[in-house]
C-alpha cells in the first residue's frame, strides 16, 4: 500500500521499473557516445573569415575581441596558422579608406586593390587553398550600402552590373569562390554568365542565399567601417519574420546557378538552414555573424559561459541543423581546440 506501482523488484531483489527500451544505453560512456555521434565537426569543414586593410600594422577590432584587422603579412601568417591546423578555406574582407569609397563603388574592381592583392599572396603561397571573396559593394561604397544609391533607394540592375564587375576582377586575381551578399535579384545569374564569358567556368559561387537584415551585423561593420549611410539594409535582405521567402531565394539561386547556399546568420536561423537543407541538394553553409561571436566573447569575458565549450556546441548544432560548411570567426580556435582534444 502506498507503493509505485510502476517500482518492481527484479530477481536479485534489485529496484526494476520494467521497460525494454533505454535510450541511455547508447549514451553510458564517451567510447559509446562517439560511436553513434551523429554529426561532427572537422576544420576542413570551416571557412576562415580575414578582415584586412591598407596599413602595415594590425588593428584590434573592439567588438570583435580576438580579431583584427590584418595587414596584408600578418594576413599570410595568420592563413598558414590556421592552414597547419587544417583549415585551407577563408573569405576576405576589406577595410577601405573613406577616400577610394563611391556611390558606384568602382573601387571593387580596381585589379590593384587590397583583395586582389591579398589574393595573389595567398594562393601563391597556399596553391591548394580555397580562398573566397565576397561581392557586394558596401566595402566600398560612401552610403554604407550593398548596391548603388539613387534617390534613397537602392538600384537593382546597375548593382548587378557593378557586382559582375567586382566578381570578374576577383576571379582574375585568383579568387577560387566568389560569395555574393548583395541580396539584389537575379545576381547569380549575372555573376555566372560573367564569369563563364572571361573563361571563368571553374569559380565557384556560394550564394548568400537567405541573408536576413540583421542586428547581428553591428561588430561587422564597425570592422569595416561600413554602417549604411541612411536608413536600413530591409529592402534588399530578408525580414527575420518571414522563412517560406528563404525557399523562393534558395529555387531562384540553384536555377541561376549557383553551386552552394548560405544562411545568415546562424544560430537564430537554424530552422532556415534545416528548410534549405530539406529543400535542396546543394551543399548548405552557415555564417556564424560577428553579433554572434560578440555574445559569446562577451559572456566569456564575464566568466558568465565555458567559451569552449560553448562554441564547440554551437559549431555541433550547425552541423545538426543540416550545414555542411560553417563560416567562423572561431575557425582557427576551434581547429586548434580539435587538435588538443580529438574531434568532437
Ligand atoms: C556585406 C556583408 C555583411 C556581412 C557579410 N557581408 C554585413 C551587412 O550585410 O551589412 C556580415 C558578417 C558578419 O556580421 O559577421 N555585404
């Protein structure tokens, strides 16, 4: 009387609450964990962003502690670090001086410019490597915007026609993918008949594919140097409220063309990742944006969150989610955290 009628005892007299199936057999120790790990992590799945820019020495980034912007030496220094840990793929982005920055944004195309440049160096010094380049114009525009200003709005097709410009102009500089984060329509398109008409069939393009209009961008851009001018980035990235548009861009990106899809940003957009991986076979990559990285790095500081912890969770959940590349700043850190550790 009185006692759980679920508690039995078993034949040796032992407490026996009978039932056949114990998921936490699977789990009783790190041997048996490992074996039935459904996703992991390795670096040869990450993409290293690099900010760089004109000066011969490195500037701290104060909202993105740990990250600077990288002269161009300390820029091959820092790739072949993380190339030794294993992690051969990057993207770069630029920090450009007020004075080259323009509406049109020519600069972008300029063949003596830092990211050529900065391409040149890498991929004669690391041949295997896979260096990516972004194309959009807010590095070098003086309104702050990804696509050409006129009348407080931002132009469709004279963008694209500068973006095929810049995206040209880094495929001759060495550039292996290039990454359109623009969000004007029908990019891809162009991009690929532009490169494809220059003999550039073999570049690559990942597709910033679903990029919301985020806050999370803010440490980003102090970075660059790039908060737009006026106004907000909502007429050409996508409202975090809605997720069936991230199907209509990810249909449109793979039938202009493109060879893989981005998500932007990650952790708040992990069912966007699990609906493109769904939707499509394209390989899925995820950008863990600077706002993120700056959570973290903040709450770590604080001695608030285990950073490694948390970040190699974090990276984890990507990869459940359904991404099979992730762009982090914690790329090398987490490489280095791999090596110590084994995979995890
Ligand atoms: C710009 C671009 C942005 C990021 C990558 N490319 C910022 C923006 O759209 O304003 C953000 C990356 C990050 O926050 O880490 N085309």
């Amino acid at each position: 009387a009185g006692e759980n009628a679920a508690l039995k005892r078993n034949n040796n007299d032992q407490v026996w609450v009978p039932q056949r199936a114990r998921p936490r057999r699977n789990r009783k120790n790190a041997t048996m964990r490992g074996m039935v790990r459904e996703n992991i992590v390795t670096p040869s799945n990450f993409i290293y962003p690099l900010f760089i820019h004109e000066e011969n020495y490195n500037q701290a980034i104060e909202s993105m502690p740990g990250c600077e912007r990288h002269s161009l030496e300390s820029m091959l220094k820092e790739v072949g670090e993380a190339y030794n840990l294993g992690v051969k793929t990057f993207v770069l982005f630029p920090k450009v001086p007020d004075e080259l920055k323009t509406n049109l944004g020519v600069e972008a195309y300029n063949p003596e410019g830092i990211v050529p440049r900065a391409l040149r160096l890498i991929k004669a010094a690391y041949p295997d490597s896979i260096v990516c380049t972004d194309v959009a114009l807010d590095p070098y525009s003086d309104q702050g915007h990804d696509g050409v200003v006129e009348n407080g709005k931002i132009l469709n097709d004279v963008t694209i026609n500068q973006l095929c410009k810049q995206a040209v102009c880094q495929a001759r500089a060495g550039s292996d993918v290039v990454a359109p984060s623009d969000m004007m329509d029908g990019r891809v398109k162009a991009i690929r008949d532009a490169l494809d008409s220059e003999g550039f069939t073999d570049v690559s393009i990942l597709s910033y594919t679903a990029k919301y209009a985020s806050a999370y961008y803010g440490p980003f851009r102090d970075a660059l140097d790039s908060h737009p001018g006026f106004g907000d980035k909502k007429t050409y990235q996508q409202d975090p409220a809605n997720g069936r548009e991230a199907l209509i861009e990810a249909a449109l990106d793979a039938a202009e063309g493109a060879d893989m899809l981005m998500v932007k940003p990650g952790m708040p957009y992990l069912d966007i990742i699990r609906r493109l991986k769904d939707a499509s076979p394209l390989p899925i990559a995820a950008y863990h944006v600077s706002g993120e990285y700056a959570m973290i790095k903040a709450a770590c500081e604080k001695g608030w969150l285990n950073e490694k912890d948390v970040v190699m969770e974090t990276l984890t959940c990507f990869k459940r989610a359904g991404a099979d590349i992730i762009l982090t700043y914690y790329a090398k850190q987490a490489a280095q955290w791999i090596e110590q550790d084994g995979l995890y």
